[in-house]
C-alpha cells in the first residue's frame, strides 16, 4: 500500500502528533525509564512544558528524550496546588502489572472516561484543543467531587485563583519591564546628541535630555545639556555640525549592531515583533524556548538598544512578546495553568492585552486589541482576565511614572476647537491615504523579505552586517532632516500638538507661526522616506515592531493635510465652504489631522478597526475626535483590503509558512468536494487492530517516517477504529521493552482493539496510547464544511468515514496548502498528491521557523 509523508500528522508544516499531558497522571511503574536507561518517568515526561525546558525528541529510530533540568522534589506548596488526579492510585487491569491502568475510588476508568494517555507535545506541532479541553473538564469534575469539607473548599479556592495571581504577577512585571525600557531607551537615544554634563555640579551623565533639562523652556537655554561638539570644545557651526553628525551615526549603528548581536547569537527568537508567532502559538501551535526566560532577556535589553539607535520601528508589538514570555514563566508555577495546553493559551490572551497597555497607556485598547488581532480564542472570560492583566500593568507603569508626568495618556492633548462638517472631506482623504500607505508597506515589505531570502541577497547569511547597512543608512538620511532626527515617539507627540502648546519648537514645526508649503513639503518628504525605511527595517534580525513606526509616517502625511485644509481657509476665508468658521479664530487644527493620520496608517497596516479607534482615544484623550477617527479607520481599511488582502501580521505569518487558519477570515472557500482534495485510504499507510509484534511495529516506525497511523479493523474491512500518532506509539513500544518497564519480548503481540482471549501479562494493549474517537466526516462532505471544522473546533486532522469504513484524512497542514497554494483546482478523486510530493526530510531540517538555535539558559 502506498503511503503520504508527514499525511496522518496533525496540523502544520512537518507536524507531529504528539499531545499533551492527561489531567490525570497515571502512577504506573513501567514507564519509568526508556529502553535507552534515560531517567525520564512518565510523570516527568507528561507534564513537560512545550515552551521551557528540552522534552521528549521522538526520531523514526526510537526514542532519543532528554531534559535540561533535573525533576526536583514536590514542594508543600506544589503538593497542595497539584492537579488533583496526580495522585491517584493504580490499579492492575488488562495492561499487564508493568503497564497498569488508572482507576480511582469512584471507578474512573482510562478505557472508559478518561481522556487517554499522551506524550508531552513536541516542537514546532500542533496542540489537541478537543483533548485539552476534556482533560480540564475532567480535572474539575474531580476536583469538586472530591472537595469535602473546609480544606475542600479552600483547595477549590485556591484552585480558582490560581490564573488571577498568574495574571496580576504578569502585570506588574510587564510594568516594571515597559519603565525600565522606556527610560533606557530615551537615555540611549539622547546619547546620540549629547549629554548632561554640568561642569560646576560634577555632571549627571545618568539624566536624559527632558530630566537634564527640567524646567527650562527650551534646549536652547539648557546649561546643563552639552551637545558632543561643544564638549569636545569645537567653536565653529560647522564643525560642530560635522562631529555631531558623525557621533549621531556612529551611536546609531552601534546600538543597532549591539540590539542585531544579542539576537542572533544568543535568542533568535527574540528578533522583530513576535507578533505573527505569538499569533500562530495562541491558535494552538508549539513554539519551544520562544516565550522563555532567555528570550525575555534579550528582547528586552535588545529593545532598548534597538529604539535608542533611531531605526524606523517601535517597541509595541515586541512589549506583546515581552507580555507572553512574563506570563508563561509565571504560568510555570500553578500546576492547573502549566499542565494545561488551552488554558495556557487563554492566559496568554489575557497577558497579551498588557503589552499594548503599558506600551500606549492603554489598558481597554489593550484588550480590545488582543481580542480584534492575536486571539484564537477568546471567551468572556478571557476579556475578563485580559481587563485585570491591562489595568494592573497600567496601574504599575503610572506607578513607576518614567516620566515623571503622572499621568498614564502617554499623547495626551487638549484641542481648544472642535472639528467643523468641511473637515469630514479631508478627513477621508486621510483614510485613504492610510489604506493606501498600509497596502503599499505590505506590499514592498513581502518583496523585500523574498529578496532577504534569495540567493542574490548580498547579506545573506549575515544579518548583523545587514542591521547595521540599515542602520547606517537609516542615520546619514535621518540627521539633516529634523523631523526624522527625532525619536519616533517624540516625532508623533510634537505632530499630535496644537502650535500654542509647544512652548519650545526644537523640530521646527511652527517656527513661522503660520502654515507655509516648505514646511509641508519636508513633512511629505518625511513621510516617504519614513515609509521606505520602515519597509525596510521590519523584518531583520533585531527586536523591531511596526505599530509607531506606522502612526509616525500617518502623522506626517495627516499634519501635511491638516496644514493644506489651514492655509486653504486662511486664504479664502470667505468662501461658502469654511462659513462655519467664525473670523479672526482659529477654525482649523492640524495637530487633529495628525491625529486621524495615525489611526488610518494603523489601519492600513494591521486592519484592525475598533481597537485602533480606542487605542487612540485613550492615547490622546481627543473623546471629541472619536467620530473623525471612525470614519477614517474604515476607509482605511477598505482601501487596505483592496491593495492588499492580508495585514502586515497575517503577510508574515504566511510568508513564514505557519500553520495558522484564522478562524476570522471571511476570504469565500469553493465548494469542492472533500474527495477530490483529501488523502484516500490508498494512499495511507495504517495499522490493522491486530496481527502486529512490538518488533513488527519497531520496523514500521524505523521505514517510514509517517507521523501517525488511522487504525482500522482489517484491510478488506477498514472500519475505524481510531488513530494513533508516532510519539504515542514509540514511546508505548519502547516502555513495553524497557528492562525497567514491562521488558516484554520484541515477539510480543500488539493489540489495538479489545482482545478478552489476549495473555495481559505477555502482549501488550495500545488502546490507552490511541485516539479511539477522531472526528469524523462524511466522505460526501465539502471543502466548504471542513474549512469550519479546522477552524471553528482547532482540529488537527480530520478522518472522513462511509458507513464507519476509513475513506480518506487530511490535516491542518493539507488544508492550510491548499487555501494558500491554490490547490482546489484538483480534479477527480484526492491522490494525495499534496503530501505526497513534499518532501518532509528537507521540511524536517528547515523547521517552520528556519534553521534551529540552540538557546542558553
């Protein structure tokens, strides 16, 4: 029988089917250690955590698991905290005495009621969410069956507050991380111009420009801020202009060097937002050591130096990555939370919201932007957990008060006119010049990574070299032009402002108190040049978000028109269409242009909607500008969509292959019958129910590299049985012939399906290791309906049956090709030609997320 590479997988590029931990944990003898001595027992090996430590590593050979770390001894506090079946006795049953089944006092039964027994998730697969969940279901049920008395109830207490202490720990660490970047990376980035150095007080090198500078009305009549040139004693203007052009560059590439050289040699994970993976891990994908403590080292040190170089990019999606990483290694301390895959991913979602707080002080944009763009799933009382996680981190970072404002807006703006009917126009202009800004962005981004990918890429295969082309570039153009010169946050603060509360205008923005074109035309050039640079530094290796970059280039373009629309109503004041401008006050206020500008190239760059109207309303405060902002946040994203049909975070997503379906696409599915797309029973390879040795079985596994197996009843009557994944099966082989396991002979015979007649002592029974009830389909169904399935439900793989006999699989993985590669035009019956003509030994080795890196730590 031919067979499919990588076809009975689950979902996902060179997926395994490896699942998680069962809420209930067996305590069997036999599986202590493997065939390879390793001091591995089955407890150690279930409740491993896809994201810390090294787990299980399963090869077509056998079984090659190790960890990092040595099991330490239960604590009194995880005694307490467990799970509630970890301690459940076992029994002897059908197994055989070295491969018991579990069964409780009340007769809770693994064949019967319990979810099975499952190998801890491997990297770069697919969680079960179906599983997930009916281990949790199951784990409550326990637990409040078995919660007598005054310490039950507290045991059930404890048990519920476990994920409100996760998530206010998570919290307040995010707002600690998010002021200690922000004031790191304002003292770098002033570095580059100068610094605070009073000769008569001994110099406080430690204060920034805005600390060292405090009180005074302008950097020109600061004492205490000496610029590079005046320290080193240069005189002359334009030799002082020289040594602080050349420091400015030179500040600028080491930080973007030093940021790209953390990354790439010690956490490559922590390069560019995170935003798309995070993305892909919250629909139920496993990322090892991306949210580990590592990792949350470098993408925060790297952070700081990465804003501080003046490069075209922003710490609010890296802040998301932050976030998670928080969560998850707090995660690790509540057993409920940390043995659970899909609760894991709910405490994400909430911790999410809290990067988007602390980084625009904006706690319910934050949650709102967790729900609209990273959630795969998102019950009410994620939004719950989110609202709690955004405030506490809000409520920290205002405790910290980096900037000693006390106030959380971090924008905030006091418009001394409302806007007038005439303004709506300009207003959708706006819109469409920030859809057209995010599809164009998307566009050339996309090109430039193909490029970066290539082989005519002259820095392939150096990326610290790259950064810092682009970081030099990036200086020499940024430092004549002055809007640019600025860091990014300061730039859309002064452009969000009105001309009267900018007491000292440093950037030059209303220098002439009016409106005038040079000023408009370097705010256009800015806006372009803004716009190349930043396609062009969203995807190196360096710690790099898109969201202020984008709010930047909208700023500039918004404020240009914003100044237009002025000098139209100041030259024709008369005119019918500015009658509701009263004379001699100002009708027109270009900082609110500004304002909408910035939303709509959010928009257009990430096309999410509400959350960017209250991300901005709570940025600013400008609640009367709400109306304004809607308006051109929707045209926005109709003229995005139009260019473009993905956001920046889905382009990447797919254009690193991740097995991500977002079950939020309305993209129209062709009604095309499953048969002529799913692998046929022909062309799968499984496994009879009986008639098998552990040897025989062995062989199997050492000559295909199949990731698991449909069971079925015989080949002339292939009734279903279930399905069992490689990890499951060599992992059951291996502790069945493991000298400290069962050590039965390799000539041993294997059972999938019940066999009363059957010596339990001397063969061995893998129905406990087999998912005996796959979700099934029609063999008549459409592509249409199995789109749903995947999405709504999570699936992995889908088994479509006729009459109860196997007729074909496909997987997320098959799916997901044929969605993105066009693959629905296949006529006639499915040949499994999608797995069939990939070859899984190269996916093996490129992995989803390139070449693999061994992390420190």
């Amino acid at each position: 029988m031919s067979s499919s590479s990588s076809s009975r997988s689950p979902p996902g590029p060179s997926v395994s089917v490896p699942r998680a931990p069962p809420g209930h944990t067996p305590d069997y003898t036999s599986d202590d250690e493997d065939d390879d001595g390793l001091d591995l027992t089955s407890n150690e090996l279930l409740n491993e955590d896809p994201w810390g430590n090294e787990a299980v590593g399963v090869e077509a050979n056998g079984v090659t698991s190790k960890r990092t770390t040595k099991p330490s001894k239960p604590s009194f506090a995880s005694r307490f905290l467990s799970s509630p079946l970890a301690g459940l006795q076992a029994v002897t049953s059908n197994t055989g005495p070295g491969q018991q089944d579990t069964k409780d006092a009340a007769g809770l039964d693994w064949y019967v009621e319990g979810p099975g027994r499952r190998v801890g998730y491997d990297n770069l697969t697919a969680i079960d969410w179906i599983y997930e969940y009916s281990k949790e279901r199951t784990r409550v049920q326990h637990l409040t069956a078995n919660a007598p008395g005054l310490v039950g109830q507290l045991k059930l207490l404890v048990d519920a507050s476990q994920i409100w202490w996760v998530l206010v720990a998570t919290g307040i660490a995010v707002g600690g991380i998010a002021a200690g970047i922000d004031v790191a990376s304002d003292w770098l980035g002033d570095l580059k111009t100068g610094v605070c150095s009073n000769v008569e007080s001994g110099g406080r090198v430690y204060l920034n420009k805005v600390f060292c500078c405090w009180g005074e009305e302008g950097l020109a009549e600061c004492k205490d801020w000496n610029s590079w040139s005046s320290m080193m004693g240069v005189r002359s203007a334009g030799g002082g202009y020289i040594i602080e052009y050349i420091a400015f560059v030179l500040l600028s590439v080491l930080f973007a060097a030093a940021a790209s050289l953390l990354v790439t040699r010690f956490s490559p994970y922590a390069k560019q937002s995170g935003i798309p993976e995070i993305k892909t891990v919250l629909g139920g994908f496993v990322i090892r050591h991306f949210l580990g403590a590592w990792t949350l080292s470098i993408k925060a040190v790297g952070l700081c130096l990465a804003v501080a170089s003046g490069m075209w990019l922003g710490k609010e999606g890296p802040l998301v990555h932050v976030a998670c990483c928080c969560a998850n290694l707090f995660m690790k301390l509540s057993s409920a939370i940390n043995t659970n895959e899909a609760k894991k991913r709910e405490t994400l979602s909430a911790a999410a919201a809290s990067g988007i707080s602390v980084a625009f002080g904006a706690p319910i944009g934050g949650v709102l932007f967790s729900l609209e763009q990273l959630s795969y799933y998102f019950p009410d009382k994620t939004m719950w957990a989110s609202f709690v996680c955004a405030m506490v981190a809000a409520v920290t970072l205002q405790a910290f008060d980096p900037f000693r404002t006390g106030k959380l807006v971090l924008f905030q703006v006091t418009y001394h006119s409302g806007w007038h009917a005439f303004e709506l126009l300009p207003f959708m202009v706006i819109g469409v010049l920030g859809g057209l800004y995010g599809g164009l962005f998307i566009k050339l981004n996309m090109r430039i990574a193909a490029f970066r990918a290539s082989g005519r890429n002259p820095f392939q295969g150096r990326p610290v070299l790259e950064v810092v082309a682009v970081a030099l570039a990036t200086a020499l153009i940024s430092y004549p032009i002055t809007f640019l010169r600025a860091q990014s946050s300061e730039l859309v603060e002064y452009l969000f402002a009105e001309c009267t509360d900018i007491p000292a205008d440093d950037l030059g923005l209303c220098k002439l108190g009016i409106a005038n074109t040079g000023v408009i035309l370097i705010l256009l050039i800015s806006s372009v040049i803004g716009f190349l640079l930043a396609s062009l530094t969203f995807g190196l290796q360096i710690p790099a978000g898109i969201l202020l970059p984008s709010m930047a280039v909208g700023a500039l373009f918004g404020r240009s028109v914003g100044l237009l629309v002025e000098v139209a109503q100041r030259n024709h004041p008369t005119s019918i269409v500015f009658a509701a401008c009263e004379p001699d006050i100002p009708c027109v206020t270009p900082g609110t242009y500004a304002v909408i500008g910035a939303a709509a190239a959010l928009a257009g760059a990430t096309r999410m909607t509400v959350s960017i109207v209250v991300i901005m309303f709570e940025l600013t405060g400008a609640l009367s500008y709400v109306l304004p902002i809607m308006v051109a946040v929707m045209l926005a994203k109709w003229t995005g969509d139009g260019i473009h049909k993905r956001g920046i975070y889905e382009a990447w997503i797919h254009l690193n292959g991740y097995p991500f379906l977002d079950n939020k696409d309305d993209t129209p599915i062709p009604d095309v019958p499953i048969a002529q797309l799913m692998t046929r029973i022909d062309d799968l390879f499984c496994i009879t129910a009986a008639g098998h040795s552990i040897a025989s079985l062995q062989t199997l596994l050492q000559q295909h590299r199949f990731r698991g197996f449909p069971v079925i009843t015989s080949l002339q009557s292939p009734t279903l049985l279930g399905y069992i994944s490689r990890t499951e099966l060599t992992y059951a082989l291996a502790s069945a012939v493991s000298p400290k396991g069962r050590a039965l002979s390799e000539n041993a015979e294997v059972y999938l399906m019940h066999a009363p007649l059957a010596d339990p002592t001397t063969t061995l029974d893998l129905r406990p290791w087999m998912d005996q009830t796959p979700i099934t389909l029609s063999a008549l169904s459409t592509l249409m309906l199995t789109n749903d399935m995947f999405q709504k439900l999570g699936l992995r793989y889908i088994v479509f049956v006729e009459r109860g006999e196997l007729r074909g699989l496909m997987t997320k993985k098959d799916l997901w090709i044929v969605l993105n590669n066009g693959e629905v035009a296949v006529t006639g019956q499915g040949t499994g030609v999608l797995r069939e003509h990939h070859d899984e030994e190269q996916e093996d080795e490129r992995g989803l997320l390139g070449e693999e890196h061994e992390e420190r730590g």
